[in-house]
C-alpha cells in the first residue's frame, strides 16, 4: 500500500517551505523562484512519502515551474487521504 497524505500535512508542509523561503531560495539558485520552492516541495513530497526511483517523475531537459507543478500532482496521485486538492495549497506558497 502506498503512503498517503493528508491535506493538514500537506498545508504544514508548504506552510514551512512558505516559512523558510527566503533561506531556501538563497541557498538553491536554480531557476525562478516558484521553480525553487516546487523543486524543494517536491524534495520534500519524495522523502516523505518514500518514493523509490521508480516513482519518481524524470525530467528531460530544464525544468520549469510548470513541469514540477505536474510532477507534484503526479506524485500526489492516488497518495492523497479524502482525494483533497492540493492546487491550492500550492497556489498559496508561490503567492505568499
């Protein structure tokens, strides 16, 4: 059975990226900073939910905050308690 999450961990989750954005983009100058922040909430979703390689979107190219917005709502799939949408929550940390 797959782990799944809740939408309280998943808001607490982005919640405390949304908290430590600031060091978390100073320190990750990779890209945009929605980029950033999606890079680390999708570090985060990884370890997480323990996602083996396998389970792990693959990227070809550079990615783009829409690609890991996509790979975030992939790895989400099927792995969500009650079927919550996380769209918001992630709205919410590239807004604040």
């Amino acid at each position: 059975m797959k782990p799944s999450l809740s939408d309280q961990e998943f808001e607490r989750i982005c919640s405390g990226i949304a908290k430590d954005r600031i060091a978390i983009i100073k320190h990750n100058p990779i890209g945009t900073d929605a980029e950033i922040l999606l890079w680390m909430l999708l570090s985060c979703l990884n370890s997480y939910l323990s996602l083996s390689e396998q389970e792990m979107p693959c990227f070809t190219g550079r990615p783009d905050e829409r690609t890991y917005r996509e790979a975030i709502l992939f790895v989400l799939r099927g792995r969500t308690e009650d079927g919550f949408d996380p769209a918001p929550y992630i709205d919410n940390l590239l807004t604040e």
